[in-house]
C-alpha cells in the first residue's frame, strides 16, 4: 500500500512543491534501504536527471566503523528532492557534499536526518547552493544524537548565493542532543556575490558573466574535492552554474528569506 | 598616452576629485603623492572603472579613446592595468586559473590567439621567479592566506602575464619590506619602463621614487594636483610634509 500523501504541515516537507510530486507520488513514496556492513567503506555520487521532478528518498544504515560518502548535484529544472536518513552505529563516519543549482522557478531541497546512535560516530554535511531567477533552494537538517551517543562529532555547514532579488534560499539546521559529551557545530549563510571580488576579476579582464561564472565556481566546485571520481559531477556543476549565471540581473537586492542562524552549538 | 582633463567624480554622492588634469606621455612614469584622503586612490578607481565611482565632469582618454565609456574588461583589453592597493582574496579559485582565463579573455577581445595551458604555465613560471614569488604560490586560491607583501609582489606578477601599455600602481609600495621594495621597484622598470608604455604611481613615499626614477612628480591634496615637478619635489615632501608643500 502507497506512504500517504505529504503535506506542508510536515515540517520535512514544508518548502516542497507538492503539486509536482503529485504525479509521481507512487514511484518514490518507499524510500530505498541501503545496508553499509560493519567496517565497510561506500562512496556515491548522485548526478541530476533528465526529468522535471527527480525525487531521492534513501534510508542508509551504517555499521559499526563504516564509511560513507555521497556527493549530490540536484538541479532540477521543477522540483528536486534529495531525502536522506540516516543511522550510525559506532564509530561510523558520514559525510554528505550537496549542492542545489537552480534557476527559474525551480524548487531544488536537500532534506537529511542523521541520527547517531552509537559512541564516537562522525558526520559532516556540507551544502552549497546558487540560486537564480525565482528559484528556491532549501537544507533541512535534523542531526540527532541518542543517549550514550558520546563522542559524537557532527558538523553542517550551509551556504547559499542569491543572484537575484526574487530567489529564496531556505536553511534550517536542527538538533536533538540526549548525550552529554558531543561535538555539533552549525553554521549558514545567504549572501550575494561580492562586488569587489567581481570588480578585481572584471579588472583583469573577465567580461561580468565569465567573472560570475567564475567566482560561482569558486563557491561551489570544493564539493568535491575528496571524490574518488568526481569528473562527472564536476561537469555537471559547471553546466548547471553556467546555465544559471548567464541570465544576468545585477546587483540584486538583500535576502530574501533566511532561515536558521549563523551560529556554532 | 593618458589624458586626463578637468576630472571630477564623487563617491556616494560626497564629491572627492575637483578638477584633476594630467598628462602622461608614452614613455613616462608620473607619480602621484598626497596626503590621506586627498583622492589618490578614488583617481585609481575611477580610472579602472570601480561601480560606484561616478564622474560628474571632465574626461579621460588612453591612447585617443575615451576611457570613462568602456567597461571595466574593456579597459583591461585596451591595455590598462590596476594595481590595487588591497588586492582581493578569491576563495575557490586558484591564481593559474583566474590568470589564464583573464588573459585569455583579454587576448580574445583583442583578436590574438588563446594561450594553452602549458604556454601560460611556463609564462607565469617566468614571471613569478623575476618578482621572487615560489610558483608553487600561483596553484592557491587567489590572495588567500597571502602576507600583505606576498599580496603586493603578486599584483606585479599579474602585471608581468598581462604585459599591459599603462599601469596605475595604487600604494604598491605600502606592506613591503625593504628588498621587497627593491625587487618590485626593479619589477615595475622592467616590465613597464618601454617607449610605448606608461605608468602612473601612486605613493605615500619617496622610497620606491628612488628605484623607479618618475619623469614627474603630481601632489593631489583636495581632489586637484596641487604641485608638480621632478623627483626633488618627493624628496622635498619627504623631508617637510604636505602642509609645507601646498603653502
């Protein structure tokens, strides 16, 4: 039998654009498990698809000291949705390196709950998202720590460029800490490109949209730095910034929305 | 080479350059001395284009074009360089790439053929052992973890790659030690002392005056030249200061 529809009354699906996921409900309405055996090692890298709507929904458990990694390009040109939940036994070590590029009227969202269940588990998840036109891209990031979870060293680091007065950018970082001995460290920020470092790259004779381009780059393609193959999706990123920063409206104004503080826990 | 009449421009609508006229022929270096606040770096800025400087009055013209018309990457293909007085950081960025594609960019617009990766590699190899920089330097982010010099002594690599026709030198002086001074001193006369080429220096001091020799020395005070004359008039200020000077 088909999960029940989502609605935006569930703090997990607050910013999706339900009316495109409609359709295609049933496809993705079980999340897929994924078992990572005790000392075991996975890495993955999620390139975007072809389609209008690309929903992810994966369940990954971790054993004892296994490692994964996964780096994740969401751009869809509608709604994108990548949804991760994940567990770590002892010693495990998650790391996740995401991006949402979108331009247009596009809805692109990362949503991850990573629960620490066992002592001395790791996890890191670092979010970069682009933003133009009207698009909107959102983190949701729940990190939970449970009792005698000590030990536990959990990082997010999210942050988000605005290229246009009408894009949103959501960041929304959560705790849930019942162990008493524990790392978690939070931070987001929303900014726009910084008109003196386009004005010394213009100076040295990059045309505005090469110098976008590039500063763009410079924001988003670290991601993955650490991949074992990380040609694909480098490419790929580098499509989707160009798509993005060559409809140029400069200046732009503030922020639009911003959710969730600049903080360190 | 550059002409500049009866320039007037205001920041944030405050007006801070009032009538600046200066000429610097092909084959010259003129410098420009001035107390704090006087308008030498708003000069530099306008020059280049920074938005937000708005010219009110006057005109600018590099070899018989009208400068203030082209855009900021427009005046670096035409052959202007600036050489900035804080130099930028750029995170996720590393120096060989933002180099090869500004000069590439520039090369294109001017019709010439793109350097390979390999060309400009062996360039900027060149070009950074002449300033006495590792580099090993040039493949980390732009400017960042830089020392203030290191910042300095990169600008005049960039200078070398893009071989430009005139350079405006904001305070490149300022944050370096003394042999510092004297390689990027010996760095400006080689790359820009040429008969076609041209240089104005914006300074605080006479120091590097003594390695880089000016034709003409301008003192701005107030937004307008005040003074010119040769480098005793540097020399001149050093000794007795600004407030002497402009009496």
């Amino acid at each position: 039998m088909t999960a029940p529809f989502p609605t935006r009354k569930q703090e997990e699906w607050r910013y999706a654009d339900l009316e495109a996921l409609q359709p295609v409900w049933e496809q993705f309405a079980e999340p897929l498990t994924l078992i990572v055996g005790p000392g075991e090692s996975f890495e993955e890298v999620w390139l975007p698809a072809n389609d209008d709507v690309q929903v992810r929904r994966i369940q990954l458990a971790l054993g004892t000291r296994a490692k994964a990694r996964i780096f994740a390009l969401n751009t869809a040109p509608v709604y994108g949705r990548l949804e991760l939940e994940v567990s770590l036994a002892e010693g495990a070590d998650f790391e996740l390196f995401g991006a949402n590029i979108g331009t247009g009227l596009s809805t692109n969202e990362i949503v991850t709950t990573v629960k620490h269940v066992g002592v001395g588990g790791r996890s890191r998840q670092v979010i970069r998202s682009v933003l133009n036109g009207k698009a909107t891209g959102s983190y949701l990031g729940k990190v939970e720590v449970a009792r005698g979870a000590q030990q536990t060293d959990a990082e997010q680091s999210i942050k988000a460029m605005l290229l246009d007065r009408g894009a949103t950018a959501n960041a929304k970082p959560e705790l849930e800490i019942f162990a008493d001995d524990v790392k978690c460290a939070h931070g987001a920020t929303v900014g726009e490109l910084d008109p003196m470092q386009l004005f010394y790259a213009e100076s040295r004779g990059l045309d505005p949209a090469s110098a976008r381009a590039l500063l763009l780059e410079g924001f988003v393609m670290g991601l993955w730095d650490s991949a074992k193959d990380g040609d694909a999706i480098a490419e790929a990123a580098r499509g989707a910034l160009r798509r993005v920063s060559s409809s140029p409206e400069r200046g732009g104004g503030p922020a639009k929305l911003v959710e969730g503080a600049s903080c360190q826990a | 080479m550059l002409e500049i009449t009866n320039l007037h421009a205001t920041v944030a609508d405050k007006p801070i350059l009032n009538g600046v006229s200066l000429h610097v022929p092909a084959g010259e270096v003129h410098a420009i001395m001035g107390p704090n606040g006087s308008g030498k770096s708003t000069l530099a800025y306008v020059l280049a284009g920074r938005p937000g400087y708005a010219v009110s009055e006057g005109s600018a013209t590099f070899d018989g074009r009208d400068l203030l018309a082209l855009e900021p990457h427009e005046r670096a293909a035409a052959g202007l360089f600036l050489g900035f007085q804080y130099p930028v950081e750029i995170p996720g960025v590393s120096y060989l790439q933002f180099l090869r594609e500004s000069l590439n960019s520039q090369r294109r617009s001017r019709g010439e053929a793109e350097l390979s990766g390999a060309e400009f590699i062996k360039l900027a190899r060149e070009q950074a052992k002449l300033l006495g920089m590792d580099a090993e330097m040039l493949k980390r982010p732009v400017n960042v973890g830089f020392s203030g010099g290191e910042k300095k002594r990169a600008e005049m690599v960039q200078m070398g790659i893009m071989q430009p026709k005139f350079a405006v030198l904001d305070e490149t002086d300022s944050g370096l030690d003394i042999d510092a001074l004297r390689i990027v001193g010996e760095g400006i006369n080689r790359i820009m002392r040429a008969p076609d080429k041209g240089v104005l220096l914006i300074t605080h001091y006479e120091r590097l005056l003594e390695y880089v020799r000016p034709d003409c020395v301008h003192v701005l005070q107030a937004g307008r030249i005040t003074r010119s004359g040769d480098i005793d008039l540097a020399r001149e200020l050093e000794r007795s200061g600004y407030a002497e000077a402009a009496a």
